[in-house]
C-alpha cells in the first residue's frame, strides 16, 4: 500500500468515525451551557499565551474542545454585542438594539426562545442582555432566559459583583429534571471597570511580568492596572470551572456544549468600543465531546460571535431562521476550519455611551481578514473616543467612550510627554473616514497606510469586500433607508451634566 493510499484510508476512517460520532449526538439533544464574560481581550487567558493571568477552566475547554485564534465580536460595546449573539444577526439589521442603553425589538427571534418552544429550559444568571431596557422593545423577560440571582456571596475585592453565578446555576440545575435539556446563560459582571486599586499585587501578581501591549505606555500605573484587570478575568474563570463541575457531577458534561467568551475587548484605551483587535478580538472555546470531531484542536477560521446562535439551533436539531444571516459553526466542529466564507470576520459600531454633542454615536464598519484591517469611518469629523468637552457626554466625562481608569488618567495628564504623546493622540485623536492596517508588521493596529500608492489596489478590494457583505446583509448605510442610531431612545443614565437629548431620544 503507498503512503498516500494508507493517508486516504486513514483519512476515511477518522471520517466515518467522526460521522458516527456526529449521528449519535444527533440523537440526544445536548445541553448548552454559554459562559460570558464582560470586557476581556483575547489575549488574556493562559491557552491565548498571556503570562500572568491563571485561567484553568478556559485552558481546560480549549484543551479538550476547540480554541478559536480569530473570533470577534459583532460589536465592541455590551449591549449590541449580545443582541448579536442572541439573534445571529449582524447589529445593523437589529434596529435599536445596534445601540448600548437601547432595546432588542421582540420581532428578531433569538435561539434562547426558540429552544424554549423546543422543549428546553432556558435560565441565566449574572449580566445576560444589558444594558438597556426590555419594556419598549415588547418583552417582559430577559432575552438570555429566566433570571436566577438569588445566590450571593462576599466578595474578594471591590468591584466585584456579589452574584454568586455558579450557585445560581446550581440553582437552576436544581429546577429542572435531569433528562430536560437546558440551557443557560452564565454572564458575569467581570472584568468591567471599577476595579480595587492594587488588587492584582495582594494576589502575588507581579507586574514585572505584565505583557503591555503598544497600545498603551509603559509604566508601573498601566502594568497595575492590567494586574487588576486580570484578578477579575480569574473570577469569571473560577466560576466557569465551578459550573463545569456541576455539571460533570451530573454525569451530563461529555453531553453538554460548553462555550466561554466574551462580549468584547479590555476597558482601556484603543480597546474597548474602538474595531481595533484590543476591542473587537476575543477569546473563544468550545468543548462537546458528543458532537466536536477531533477534539484538541486549534481554529484559525474566522468566525462572528453571532455564527452561536446558528450553531445552538443546529445541534439541538433546530432549523434557524431564515433572518439569521450568521453561520453555524456545526460544520468546523465536524470536519475542520479550512471552510469557503471563514476567510474573514466583520464588526460595526453604532451609538455607544453617546459622549458627542447631541449625543450622537460614532458609526464604522470593518473587515479583518488574516492580514489586514480595513475601517470605515461614516462620520469621521465626529470624536471617535467621546468629545474632550465632558458636558457634551451622556457620563460628564472627557473621551467618555473610555471607561475612567488609572490608564486613561495617566495617558490625559501625560498626553504632551514625548513617551505617551503619540498614544494618546492615537487613543483620543481624530481618525479619517478610511483606515487600513498591515496586521504582518503591524500587528497591534498602530500605522494607518490607508491612501498610500503601493496598497491602493488592495485598499479598493478590502472595501468592496466590506460594502458588498454590508449590501448583502441589507445595511441602511449603504443600501439607503432608516438609519436612525444617532436618534433612537437612550435609556442610560444621564448625567445632570452630560448632554441633552433631543425631541426624539425623549
């Protein structure tokens, strides 16, 4: 026998092996289990290569599943990231729900309540879909399911939610019979801002060993925050692994589809509500011993948080909706990640926290391939970051789509000091309606070379990419009709300082 014959007959032999395994899943509808945290980079789990921060049950599910080296989010800001992961839509065909402090219209269907009508129990604890508010959107409950946050517990640090979220799953587990399928949203506070000043140091951290990405300055105040940020990436870790232990306790894990993301990037800035990777890229496992082929593996397509809702339908045996223009992801836990349409992953921005005159948003779209970076500013006379003026922001504060940070303050007191200058301008600064990014030498998105002679050609086939898919999806941006973000009703609080609303946002 040739060697390539013996690769073929291997070849075949993992195959029918893999489609027997995928027939008996089939035939037992598994539990799903999605575990969400709120603000973390990709970057920052042990499996992803980060030095410091210790997260076993992340590494334990890339492990023994599938780890995800280039999945993002639909949106780099809470709320419409979530509608996007609820719906399986991109956010600009989500209306309202493409703005933070807004509402999920109950006419887009989201895969929790078509697996409820399918027979499953369906709960979450901790943040599911927020902020913003249910009422004007037509629901009553919670999109990501029925509420369990009885459960409470103290704290390690300030700015730690006191929602035990692993004994609210235990809660709810307790609910149901154990031949019910479930499932449930685990969505915790953690890592968004405020965090206890030095908390990374009291755990034994040593911010010696910080990775600073470019982004940001060098300095002892940025590698402590980091440090902080990083004791609450290991709380929702630990509350993941407690989770999984429920459910292995249970007999139920090898049957249980186990997912652990994030919404979004890091609270710094030039990450969090910016379509930069420190934004927009996010940590992404899977583990389904029933239903993953090839467990173990690494995978490099590129994939939307939104492609979950598909995948979920489609494992309990689910037709998705027609509306649900993301892709499931049954396909690459079957045969591989090599798949036509998983060359790149496309993310949009709309109205975050509204830090503009008149409250106005900041709208962009992106495509990431495997090289490059290509934006597309709408409005780029706008302040990207917020405007400097605090009263024209929704929080009173300068550049207040940056959350308030030790980082952010160090980079304004310091942003005329020749280390730090040229971040800040890139973290605050204005950017032009095009910008475009050579991932190979510029990995951390900090030299625009869009509108440079020698990658003209490429500039041009990145955008049409971008704006064919964005006609594709029906975008009002580009295909004309309601786009109407900067005026649709914001449901946040606003400072008695910040900006006023008009007619419309009343």
């Amino acid at each position: 026998m040739t060697q390539t014959n013996r690769f073929v007959r291997l070849f075949a032999i993992v195959v029918i092996g893999c489609l027997i395994q995928n027939t008996k899943a089939s035939e037992r509808r598994p539990n799903i289990l999605i575990c969400i945290s709120d603000d973390q980079s990709y970057s920052h789990t042990g499996a992803n290569g980060d030095p410091v921060v210790q997260t076993p049950a992340f590494d334990r599910i890339a492990a023994e599943g599938l780890r995800f080296t280039h999945a993002f989010c639909d949106a780099p800001t809470c709320g419409p990231s979530r509608s996007a992961i609820l719906t399986g839509q991109a956010i600009w065909r989500l209306e309202e729900a493409g703005n933070i402090h807004s509402t999920l219209p109950a006419k887009f269907a989201t895969y929790t309540e078509l697996l409820k009508k399918a027979g499953y129990a369906v709960g979450y604890t901790g943040k599911g879909w927020s902020p913003g508010r249910l009422e004007p959107g037509g629901r009553t409950t919670n999109p990501a399911g029925e509420a369990f946050n009885r459960q409470t517990l103290k704290p390690s640090f300030r700015g730690i939610r006191p929602t035990d979220y692993a004994g609210n799953f235990a809660e709810f587990l307790e609910d149901i019979p154990e031949d019910q399928p479930f499932c449930f949203w685990l969505g915790t506070s953690e890592p968004h801002r405020h965090f206890q000043p030095g908390s990374g140091k009291k755990t034994g951290k040593d911010p010696a060993k910080v990775f600073v990405p470019p982004i940001l300055p060098d300095h002892a105040i940025v590698r402590n925050d980091i440090l902080d940020y990083l004791v609450e990436v290991e709380h929702f870790d630990g509350m993941v692994a407690r989770a999984i232990a429920m459910v292995e306790a249970r007999g139920q894990l090898d049957n249980t589809l186990v997912v652990m993301t994030s919404d979004h990037g890091m609270p710094f800035p030039r990450a969090k509500a910016t379509l930069y990777d420190a934004g927009s890229r996010v940590p992404l496992a899977i583990r389904w011993p029933s239903g993953i082929c090839r467990p173990g593996r690494e995978v490099n397509a590129f994939v939307n948080l939104s492609d979950l809702a598909p995948t979920f339908l489609e494992a309990a045996g689910l037709t998705p909706p027609a509306k649900m223009t993301a892709q499931s992801l049954m396909g690459i836990f079957f045969s591989g990640d090599e798949l036509a349409g998983r060359s790149a992953a496309f993310i949009a921005m709309e109205r975050h926290d509204g830090c503009r005159k008149g409250g106005k948003g900041y709208p962009c779209r992106a495509i990431r391939t495997k090289d490059y970076l290509y934006i597309h500013n709408f409005e780029p006379t706008r302040w990207p970051s917020g405007s400097p003026d605090p009263t024209a922001c929704a929080r009173s504060i300068p550049f207040g789509e940056i959350d308030t940070s030790p980082t952010k303050t160090f980079m304004m007191e310091h942003r005329n000091k020749q280390f730090v200058a040229r971040l800040a301008e890139l973290a605050f600064g204005m950017r032009p309606a095009e910008e475009l990014y050579d991932l190979k030498n510029d990995p951390h998105q900090m030299v625009n070379v869009a509108g440079s002679t020698r990658i003209a050609t490429l500039q041009a086939s990145l955008r049409r990419q971008l704006f064919d898919h964005l006609k594709e999806t029906k975008d009002p941006r580009v295909i004309g009709g309601d786009a109407d973000w900067d005026h649709y009703p914001y449901y946040g609080k606003i400072s008695t300082k910040g900006w006023t609303v008009d007619a419309k946002n009343r």
